[in-house]
C-alpha cells in the first residue's frame, strides 16, 4: 500500500471505531476507476466475509459518487457500519492500487464528503 494518483484506478479506504455503536466498526472505501466500481466495492465486501463462517450486514451509511476532474474516471465513495474486524479486509481480485488514508475520517469540523470531493473533483 503506498502512493495512488487521482489519474490512475486505486482505492483508497480507512476504518474507525463506528461514531454511532462503539461495537461496530465503520469502513470508509473509495473506489477510483472508469467502470465497475460498484462491483469492486462488492467484492471488497464479499473478501471480508469469506475470511470467516459469520455472516453480518454492511449497514450503508452514505454514498457519494463523482467525476475526477482531468480524467475519464469516477469515483464511489461509501461508508458503511458493521462488526467485521479490520483484519478481514482484502483487496485481492480488486486493485493492486490501495492506499489507507488515515484522513478518511468522520469529523467534528467540516465533513468527510467534503474531504473526498477535495481529493478529486479540485
């Protein structure tokens, strides 16, 4: 997990300790790409859960989509609560391109859909 460039497919993700239930865990994806991004999202989530024998919800938060501004792509941005463990999380069959961002955050001033919209539509 390294570098991503806004002109290249990459996801980008983060996970904290859920605002609304400390027992869940919220999942931050963004998914960077010029189709599929819905189904590379799913698949994110379809990882997580062959990595164990329970089956839990992804309770879906938000969802924003947008352009990258000087590119062909599209950005997914999805938050979702559930009580999968950060350990589960794989991209195999996804990207090669991942970063965590540790400023994909809730936040107490401004808010995280503004941050993401910086990131790709400036």
């Amino acid at each position: 997990m390294g570098k991503v460039y806004k002109n290249s497919r990459h996801v980008r993700w983060n996970w904290q300790t859920s605002p609304d239930n400390e027992e869940r865990v919220r999942y931050h994806f963004v998914v960077v790409d010029d189709k599929f991004r819905g189904g590379k999202l799913d698949q994110i989530k379809e990882n997580i859960r062959s990595k164990t024998i329970m089956n839990f919800p992804f309770e879906e938060i938000r969802r924003l989509e947008g352009k990258v501004v000087g590119t062909n792509f599209r950005y997914l941005f999805v938050s979702c609560d559930t009580v999968y463990s950060p350990s589960l999380v794989s991209f195999e069959s996804v990207s090669k391109n991942i970063k965590k961002d540790t400023d994909l955050i809730e936040r107490k001033r401004g808010n995280i859909e503004d941050y993401v919209a910086n990131l790709y539509e400036k």
